[in-house]
C-alpha cells in the first residue's frame, strides 16, 4: 500500500525522479483538491496493485516553491486544479485535469504493466 506524500520546496525534485510517481497538483481552499485528496487517500489505503508507485501532491500556494515552478512552467498555464500527473522515469508520462481513481488506474494501466 502507498499514502498520498506531502511534497515541498525540499523533496519535490527527488521524488519526480522516481522511477513511477504520480503527482497531484493543487492550492490550499481548494474543494475539488481536496475530495480529490481524500479520494486518492481512502483508495491508496486499501490499494495493493500501485504498491510501486510513488504518490505525492504539491499545494501550488505553498512558500518556497519557486524552483519548482521555474522547472515546470507549463504550471502556470493550468486552468483548472487538481492537476494529476504520471511520472515514468522522471518524465511526463500522462497527465489530466481533476481527479478520479477509474480516470487515474486506466492511465497508470497504460503507462506501467500493473504486474511488474
């Protein structure tokens, strides 16, 4: 089983370097990021298949997250949050707007082999 990471200014780049990771985007007040947080939590508790993966959300508002924002500038184009990205090897494998756990297993079925 996997839990949902707090990222921040000092462990962002670590961890999108990781082998399989799903980042989920999203700002502090925000309804939708937050059903979708405890979503990705509740399923991630009982969830055995993803084990593998590594699952992390960054709060777009939060201080210090500058280097992360100039990595990534493609963020500030973002219309609508949460934003929840597949991460193969340190790259943008699928991405999506919003959350959703079907919406999100078919996209990791098609970027890792659930049974490696």
């Amino acid at each position: 089983m996997s839990t949902l990471e707090a990222l921040g200014p000092s462990n962002w780049a670590e961890f999108l370097a990781a082998p399989r990771a799903v980042l989920v985007l999203g700002k502090t007040g925000c309804e939708n990021c937050e059903r979708w947080s405890a979503e990705l939590t509740e399923w991630l508790a009982r969830d055995e298949t993803w084990s593998s993966v590594r699952f992390g959300k960054i709060l777009l508002d939060t201080p210090g997250l500058v280097a992360f924002k100039r990595a990534n500038p493609w963020v500030a184009a973002l219309e609508m949050l949460p934003h929840t990205l597949v991460y193969k090897d340190g790259e943008i494998a699928k991405q999506f707007a919003g959350g959703g756990v079907e919406r999100l297993e078919s996209r990791l079925q098609r970027v890792f082999d659930p049974a490696a």
